[in-house]
C-alpha cells in the first residue's frame, strides 16, 4: 500500500509545490476560495446591519410623509389619515377659535359632540361675536345649573316640595320646564326663548324630551344635563295642559287661585288675553315667587321679552346687536348629536364643499292640494335670477371655447316635494347660463309631507337647516321656521319668498330680509303700562312688524328702516 510522502506534505505546507503533482495546488485554491467567500459574507452582514439601521433611524425620524408611505401603511394608521396622503389632501384642520369667542363652555369630551367644535370649519365669512356681559352670563347659568340641575339634593329637595304643593318663595333654585310641543322648527325656537327667559330671571331651564330631544341636540351645558327627568311627577299631564287647564296662569288670574307651587304657562298661538299677561311686568313679579314654571309654546316670543321694562338694562347688556339674539343662543345651545352630523358632514363633503358658491333654498308651501304648482316655481326663478342669486340661461347653445377655470355654484333645494328640485335642476341641464356657471342642484330628501312624530323624519329636518345654514346665499319661505332657523344659525338675511295669493306668482316675488332674526307669529297686542290693546310694534325701536307677516314682530337694529 502506498503511504503519503511526509516531504510532499510539508511542502505542500511550505516549499513550492513539485510541478508533476497539483493537489497542493487545489488545496491552495479551496483556502483562497474560502477566505473570499467569508470576505462577502461579512459584507452581506455589514449592509444588512446598515440597511436595518437605517430604516430605524428614517421611522424615528420626523421625514415627510410620501417618504414612509410603505412604513406608515404597515403600521395601519387611522383610515382618515391614509386618505389624506392618498388624495394629497391637507391634515384635517383644528378651528383655531373652536369656542367661538368664548361663546361656548369648555368641560366636555369632544368625541361625544363632533359638531360642538368641528362646525366652524364647515362656516365662510367672521361669526358674530358675543358680549363680554353675555359671556359672564353664560358661565353663570352654566354654575348654577351644575348646582340645581337634575338629581342634585336641592333638585330633589324641590321635587319634594312640589310633590306635597309646599313652595317657598325664597327657593334656593327655581325653574323653568319646557314641554316638547309642535314642530322641529317651532321646538328650536321656543327652546330658545325658554332658555333666554331663564336667563333672565334666573332659573334652571329643563327640557322635556319629547320623542326625539335627546337623539337630535348634544347637552349644551358641561357636567350636567338639561334633560327634565323621566320621574318628574308633573310629566305625565305634560299632553293634557292647554289653554284650559285649570293651572294655567290665565285661568288662574280669572279664578284669583294664587296657592299653587308651580303654574302652567301656555304661550301657544292659541293663548287668550289673561295668559298674554306674561308679558307685562306686573305679572312677572308674580311668577318671580314660583319655584316651578311649566312651558308650553309654539311661538318665538323673544320679541316681547323686550318690552317688559324690569329686563330691558339686562337685555341691553346681553345684546348691544339686537338681531344676533336667536344667532348666538343657537350657536350656544343648538348642536347636532354625532348621528344627525354624519349627515351633515357626509352630504355637505359629496356634493357642496367643491362650489365657489352655494345657494340654499328653502321651499315651503301652504297649499292644501298637493304641488309642484307652477305659479311656487315662476316665483323661486324670478326672485333668483332678478336678485342675481342664480344665473340667467341662455336658449341657444354658444360655439365659444368655455373658459378654462368656469364658476360653479351647488344649489341646495328643501322641500316636502321633489318637482322643483327636477325642474330647476333639468333647467340648467338643459340650457347653459348666460355667464357661463356651472349649476349643480341637489335636494337631500322629499318627505312628501311633515311628519313630526317620526324620528327619522325630524333627523333629516334638522340636518337639512343645518346645512341650509352653511351656505352662501339663502332664500326662504314666508312664515316658516325651518327657514328662521336656518338663517339665524348662519347668521344671515336672506331673501323672503312673498306668500302667494289665489296661486299667483307675488310681484315683486321676494324680498331681502333687514333682520336675521326670526319673527315671532302671535305677538300680544296690549299695551300693558296703558292696560289696553295697543300695536306693540310701535313701543320701542328695535321691535318692529316682520317682513313676512304684517302682525307679527320681529327684533331689528335700532336704526334699521324696513
């Protein structure tokens, strides 16, 4: 057998190699093959440990967004944000003044009322700013109601006294319960008048919640509620009360019955003359003593507020702009619950937010027989397009280039019918406007008729004034709240749509509202410091008759001329 050759080994390990024999050779190329292969494995291991290095220090790092897309997509991020890097659409914004100059309380959890501070973002044009002495006011209540608000021992206390008829009238805290009553657009108004009448009188507003309250208004005030109680022991002859309870206050003046601890203050359109008595001064001082005062309205009677002369300073200090009254307690009070303003966001997002211009009309027609009528129709386009709202239209086609950045205006249309959604809407279809804007026309809903027992039907109600009050231009029905209300949250004057006569169409077929302020249907014509009938519209100079109801009274600025 042969044996390796010790010398040819050693060699191998250090002399040169023999020229006949190349195993040392290969052996010698294996060791230099293996180094080479260990060199680039350190090298892999190098750039691997860079590379991950890196990308920790892009992550911590504050780079821009397109940068991290793939990262940021990882790490599933709010669905919000993605969308906005997808569409290259700015960070949602934070209203730099989200309390409204102070107007609005702080205390509550932003996520439980969306609306509270996101509706400014959806708002053109400076809000009206409210007086200092109403700020102060505000806070106040806000203290007081905490104090006397459902379920505090001297609620309860109250409660007590109110179950046994024992009343004192040094009570530490006194109210004032509003009944739930008439429609949506009525309900706004009159709970915004209970609340000023509180205000003034320094009582605790509760709000009975009717079928729907709760599910449409945010609480406006901070660690409590406005809610009425469901065990309060008078809720349920709430559906009983009218004008001839026997505990209204103008039976009660009749009947000379003074021993009651709570009294039925009916101020709805059917009221007679002895429970028009609320607004004289005497009578006030009366119910100033009662710890329970029971509303029930469909009326903004603010107006008359400002006659009775013992509120007259405290008002002046609350409202230096007579007309911003129901403007700014909206915007204090009036917010839409987190459901109400999906509808809102959502439909103000798809099809208004993208208009250089957005017209809002508010169509309301008190006609027994069912409509579209003709006669509604040639009056909304005569006062649009004479009052310059909306464009004329052309009858022919233009063979002109259109210009490359062309005007666009979103029209809003509410109504209980659709036929003058369509008809507007197939005009501009059909015909191209005479200054070359591009109309689009929308209606949310067409409920065919007012339905305000239903839910559903007073959601959309509410989100259609809201959104009637995010637009540029508005232009109203005469008589109707849903338009007060609209047009007093956005804070403008729009233009009235006269009512019709004997289905013709009003000429001049609208006018420009002096006042954003609503107009108050059945006002008391009785002069009470003369104790006989007289036209209240010609006492003081900021109330005056409105300009969609000649009986009516409306707040002006003093030196406004109608």
């Amino acid at each position: 057998m042969k044996r390796f050759n010790r010398a040819t080994v050693s060699s191998c390990g250090g002399g040169p190699p023999p020229t006949t024999d190349h195993r040392c050779a290969a052996v010698s190329e294996c060791k230099w093959g293996l180094r080479v292969m260990k060199l680039m494995g350190v090298c892999a291991v190098f750039v691997m440990g860079f590379s991950v290095l890196f990308s920790v220090s892009v992550v911590l790092k504050d780079t821009p967004s397109d940068a991290l897309w793939t990262v940021v997509d990882a790490r599933n991020l709010d669905f919000k944000v993605q969308k906005a890097m997808q569409e290259d659409d700015p960070p949602v914004q934070v209203p730099k003044d989200k309390l409204l100059g102070d107007l609005l309380p702080t205390g509550f959890d932003e996520k439980s009322c969306i609306s509270r501070y996101q509706s400014l973002l959806y708002r053109r044009g400076i809000p009206r700013k409210a007086s200092p002495y109403l700020i102060s006011k505000l806070r106040s209540y806000e203290a007081l109601h905490r104090k006397c608000g459902p379920h505090t021992d001297l609620y309860n206390r109250t409660v007590e006294d109110l179950k046994s008829n024992r009343y004192s009238y040094t009570s530490e805290c006194k109210y004032v319960v509003w009944i739930s009553y008439s429609g949506l657009g009525n309900r706004i108004l009159t709970l915004s008048s209970a609340f000023l009448y509180a205000l003034l009188t320094n009582r605790v507003l509760l709000v009975d919640r009717g079928i729907d309250i709760p599910d449409l208004f945010c609480e406006p005030f901070p660690e409590t509620s406005w809610l009425l109680p469901l065990d309060f022991p008078l809720i349920h002859d709430f559906k009983n009360f009218n004008q001839k309870s026997r505990q209204s206050y103008g039976n009660m003046l009749k009947s000379n019955l003074t021993a009651s601890s709570y009294v039925y203050l009916h101020l709805a359109h059917d009221y007679d003359d002895q429970d028009k008595l609320f607004f004289c001064d005497e009578e006030q001082k009366f119910l100033q003593k009662k710890p329970w005062l029971i509303m029930k309205s469909n009326n903004y009677f603010i107006p008359s507020l400002f006659l009775i002369p013992s509120f007259e300073q405290e008002l002046r200090s609350l409202f230096p702009d007579k007309e911003t009254v129901f403007h700014l307690l909206g915007r204090y009070m009036f917010h839409p619950t987190n459901e109400v303003w999906g509808l809102i966001s959502r439909y103000y997002e798809a099809y208004l937010s993208k208009a250089d211009v957005r017209v809002g009309i508010q169509i309301r027609v008190f006609d027994i027989h069912p409509g579209p009528f003709k006669y509604i129709l040639d009056q909304i386009l005569s006062c649009t397009m004479k009052e310059d709202i909306l464009p004329q239209i052309k009858n022919q086609e233009s063979v002109t280039n259109p210009p490359q950045k062309q005007k666009t205006v979103a029209v809003l249309i509410t109504s209980l019918k659709s036929g003058y959604f369509e008809e507007i809407r197939d005009l501009y279809w059909e015909h191209p406007t005479a200054t070359g804007e591009v109309i689009s026309v929308y209606q949310p809903s067409q409920e065919g008729h007012q339905q305000t027992e239903k839910h559903d039907h007073n959601r959309k109600a509410w989100a259609e004034m809201y959104l009637l009050s995010l637009t540029d231009k508005l232009v109203t029905s005469s008589w109707s709240t849903f338009g007060y209300v609209a047009q007093g949250l956005g804070g403008m004057k729009p233009w009235i749509l006269y009512k019709a006569e004997n289905q013709t169409t009003p000429d001049p077929p609208c006018r420009r509202a002096v006042s954003m302020e609503p107009c108050f249907h059945a006002p008391p014509f009785y002069d009470c410091k003369l104790r006989r009938g007289g036209d209240t519209a010609t006492l003081v100079p900021h109330v005056k008759h409105c300009e969609d109801m000649s009986w009516g009274l409306k707040l002006f600025e003093q030196h406004t001329e109608l």
